[in-house]
C-alpha cells in the first residue's frame, strides 16, 4: 500500500478515513440533480478498495450519540452527509461510494477512479418521481434532538419538506419554540417547534401547528390525572393537530378513549416500530395482544366509525436514525405553506411510507373524502391505485375494511404495479390501498423487530436509519364510503375496544398513581364513558346487521 494511503487509513481509525493523508492531494466530487443540474446536499458512503469505510474530508472520525453531527451511523453503516460536493483523499482512490437524496431520486452506486485525481468528479442523482407537482410533500412529525441548521441540511440531503422538531421533557430546547415556523427554514423546507406530550403509561402524543406549549413542559405528568383529553382540547384550542405519537409500539391506556371521545386527528403508525409487530409498551393492557398489531388496531377502531389519518415520524433523537425516514406525504391544494400542510393531515389527503409512492383514488376522489352514495342507484365503485418504489416490495393491495379485496405484483425498474377496480358495494366501509415488502423471510431470519439500533435487520433499515428493523411499507389514509347514509360499524371490533377500556379500567384501579381519590373517581368514570361509546357501537353494528 503507498505510505500516503496508509496514512490517511491509519489517522482515522480502524476502517475510517477522516483526516486528509500526509503529502496527498484532495479529490473533489460533485454530486447534482438531474432536474436541476446544479449541485445538491445528499447522504454518502465511501469504501475503499479492502471495504474498509472512508468518509469526506473534515468529517468526524468517529459519531457521538447525539443527532447534532451531520452524520449517521445504522445497521453498521456509515453515511456522511454533503452539501452538493465532497472532497476525499486522492491516494484513497479508487473509492466505492453510494449516494442517497430521499425516496424520489434514484440511489446512485459507482466508483470514483484512480484518473479522478487530475480534476472534479461527478456523480449525477436522477430524480424519477413528479409527485411534487400534484402537491404532495413530505413531512416528518416527530424529530427531536436537533438544532435547526444542522435539520436543514439532513432535510436538503434527505429530500424532504417539512419537519417537526417536538421539545418535550427530555430535552433542552423549550426555549427554541416560537409557535411559528422557524427562521432556518427555506421556501421548500419548513422546520416547525412543536411538542411532544408524554406520560409513559397513559400514551405519548404528536402536538403539531402549536401557538403555545401546553403544560407540564419540562417534566413528565406526575399522575395519571388529568388525563390526555384536556392535553387535545388545547392543542385543538390553537388549531393544532394531535396524532399519537409511535401508534404500534405504544397503543397505551388511553388512546381507545381518546378515539371514542373524537379527540385524535391521527395515528403515528409507521414510526418507530414495524407496522406488522407486536406493541412493546403497556401491551398488558391490549387485548388478544398475539393477533393485534399496530395495524390491525388501526383498522379496529376505523371498522368503528372513527376517522384517523395516517401520519408517520422518525422519533430520530440519536445519529443511528435518519429524518424523514418514516415520512407522512400529504398534498396541498395551492401554495405550499405550513399551515395548508396541516390543513391537509386535517383533511386526511396523506399517505405514508418509508420508501414507495402512491397514487389511490376511489370514483376519482382521493383519500380523505367521504363518498356519500344511495344503494339504488350505484352498486359499484371504481378504485384506481399506483405504486412506484425505489426498493423492492412484495404487492399492492387494495383494503376495505381490513379486507384484502384485490391486490398486484410490481415489475420494472421503479416496481410499479397498479389496480383498476369496480368493487361491488357492502354497505358503508373504509377503503385504502397500501404497498407492503413480505415480513416472513426476516422473521424466518430472526429479525428482532423489538430492537432498537441494530447492527443487521432489513434491506430497507441498511439504507435509512430507522430506531428498529423496518420492512418497506407504505399506506394511503382512508376514503370513506357512506351508504345510505348509514356509519361504518363493527361489532366485533367495538367489543374489542370495550374489553381494551375494561383492561385500562382494571389498571387504573390498582396501578395508576393519582393525587386525590376524587381524581381517580374521575379518571375511571371518563373510562367508564368510552366504553359505553363503544357498546353503543356494538349495538348500531347489531341492528344494521339485522334490518
């Protein structure tokens, strides 16, 4: 190996380069967009020829565990990030790099070579996906940990929209909330102070669009009283939106209420855990939890009657996640601004995913809208669904009501598959499409999908940092289908969802913490009020099942 290789090898670190090697010369290498054409910030990973890993030049060796670095580390990878070019060690050369920029520009893989030392090298990311200009854009709920220069650039590099940095108790950045979007953000990237409520039986929430903070700020709610419901009305006060906050790993005691008392706008669920895993917290308190994953709860309380976005966040806190790597995309009727951006999660026009795209309209309207029909006169409706993805996935489904009722295999160079469909009417459902990788060769594997910062797990979480193993997903909110003007209802699910509050009721009584006895009495009696929501639902689903 030449002395000036083994040096610049050696400063670094074991299989690091960081530090320009004695006496070499530096490469420079460009990376632009093909829409653009000018040079633009993306996420790197440099090998040299043994495999070892590099990174650019005045790029940090080694990462703490903070998100601050402008770096990540996952799944045993290293990425740096670049804003449009890097420079490296000449006497490195030749170097492997691969090149992300989000889920809309083609991965770039090649060699830098050895004749790349007598200039600039670059590297050109195809953009292969348009979904900008029908006015979708991508937002991650959940970030926190970060300052709001360094969120730009990994925003920039990741191709992403909005981003919403939540304070909460376990951080130290309340006073950066301004109740307005923030001055680091640009006309395509908007970075927005919102909050993060949590108490760690109860359930954590997503407070998005906040004008104030709502209190306890810097500490977790001592008691499980007051419960969740004020937190919804003050955030609905200021025109805010609520989800819950990691919906799959966290259902946590209250959430059933909030639905039944119509105080969430939507559910985080693909954030933190695979959608298809078990819950991991309080998941004593949820009923038949061995068949009841964060997806089908989901679909439980929509087979109810209860309308619920998709969202999606990160809850990136650490350099082993990536922003936007679980991403809500919601579409904009007009100029692209915050508030319209929530205006649309409001309105349920979203998808998520964590790589594919996707297209869904029901009798051309799309996700979201309520289709009010009249069974004499229309006995089907035609469903149009695409899916795009830069990573492989399994098929594309078309789901009413839970129910798979058609599906499609992808194919080509961007794994497309479509459905035209004309669904005969049932009654009043759900309907959504979604795009799914098969979970069972990683299971067969021994995939741990409980845990957290892997050193291996899944395609997909070799490419974005993702807090645990995620397999490519990606799920449209619901469109709604009311026929007759009857409520979409299940009996089987709102028996579910009372047994759950009878589950909750029993740990309230023998394990919650409250500061008065008149506090607990109210605390059980609120419960006691959701569930009979339920039962009232259950009857509805009786009756519409016997007319």
């Amino acid at each position: 190996m030449n002395l000036n290789r083994r040096v610049f090898l050696q400063a670094a670190g074991p299989g690091l380069g960081a530090l320009r090697a004695a006496g070499a010369g530096l490469v420079t290498v460009r990376v632009l967009a093909s829409d653009t054409g000018r040079p633009t910030p993306s996420r790197v990973r440099l090998l040299d020829g043994l495999g070892r890993e590099l990174v650019p030049e005045g790029h940090p060796a080694a990462l703490k565990y903070g998100a601050q670095e402008g770096d990540v580390r996952f799944q045993s990878r290293r990425y740096s990030y670049v804003n449009g070019e890097f420079m490296i060690a000449a006497d490195s050369l030749p170097v492997r790099y691969q090149i992300l920029k989000g889920f809309e520009y083609l991965i770039a893989e090649g060699e830098i070579p050895e004749r790349a030392r007598q200039g600039v090298h670059t590297v050109t990311l195809q953009r292969w996906s348009e979904v900008g200009r029908d006015g979708w854009r991508g937002g991650d709920i959940h970030i926190h940990h970060i300052a709001p220069g360094t969120c730009r650039l990994e925003m920039e590099a990741e191709d992403l929209n909005v981003a919403n940095i939540l304070t909460s108790d376990f951080t130290t950045d309340q006073e950066r909330f301004e109740g307005r979007v923030n001055a680091a953000s640009t006309r395509e990237r908007l970075i927005y102070y919102s909050q993060e409520f949590r108490n760690h039986q109860l359930g954590h929430l997503c407070l998005l669009n906040l004008k104030e903070l709502v209190e306890p700020v810097r500490t977790v709610q001592a008691h499980h009283y007051p419960l969740h419901l004020r937190v919804c009305d003050r955030v609905h006060e200021q025109g805010g939106y609520v989800s819950w906050a990691h919906f799959p790993s966290w259902p946590g005691v209250e959430c059933p209420l909030d639905v039944a008392m119509e105080k969430l706008d939507g559910l985080e669920i693909l954030c933190v855990l695979e959608p298809r895993a078990l819950p991991v917290f309080m998941k004593q308190v949820v009923p038949e939890l061995e068949s009841n994953d964060g997806l089908r709860l989901w679909y439980r309380y929509l087979n109810c009657g209860f309308r619920l976005t998709a969202t999606a966040g990160t809850d990136k806190m650490t350099t082993f996640v990536t922003v936007g790597s679980n991403r809500v995309y919601a579409r904009l009727n007009g100029e692209f601004t915050f508030e319209k951006w929530i205006e649309a999660l409001q309105q349920g026009r979203t998808f998520i995913t964590n790589s594919p795209l996707l297209a869904f309209t029901v009798n051309g309207q799309e996700a979201g809208t309520t289709l009010r029909l009249d069974s004499g006169r229309q006995k089907l409706v035609e469903i149009h669904a695409r899916a795009q993805s830069q990573l492989p996935y399994r098929r594309l489904e078309i789901v009413r009501n839970g129910e798979v009722v058609a599906e499609a295999s992808p194919s080509g160079p961007r794994h497309r598959a479509e459905i035209h469909l004309e669904l005969p009417l049932r009654g009043s459902c759900w309907v959504a499409a979604r795009a799914m990788e098969d979970v069972r060769p990683y299971l067969a594997a021994g995939v741990d999908f409980s845990q957290v910062h892997s050193e291996g797990g899944t395609r997909l979480s070799d490419l974005y940092g993702t807090r645990r193993p995620e397999t490519v997903f990606a799920h449209t909110s619901p469109l709604y289908v009311l026929v007759d003007s009857k409520p979409i209802r299940s009996w089987e699910d709102a028996q579910y969802y009372a047994r759950y509050l009878d589950n909750a009721i029993r740990w309230l009584e023998t394990d919650a913490r409250f500061a008065s006895a008149a506090d607990k009495k109210a605390s059980i009696e609120a419960f006691r009020m959701g569930k009979a929501i339920y039962e009232a639902r259950a009857r509805e689903a009786r009756e519409k099942a016997g007319a």
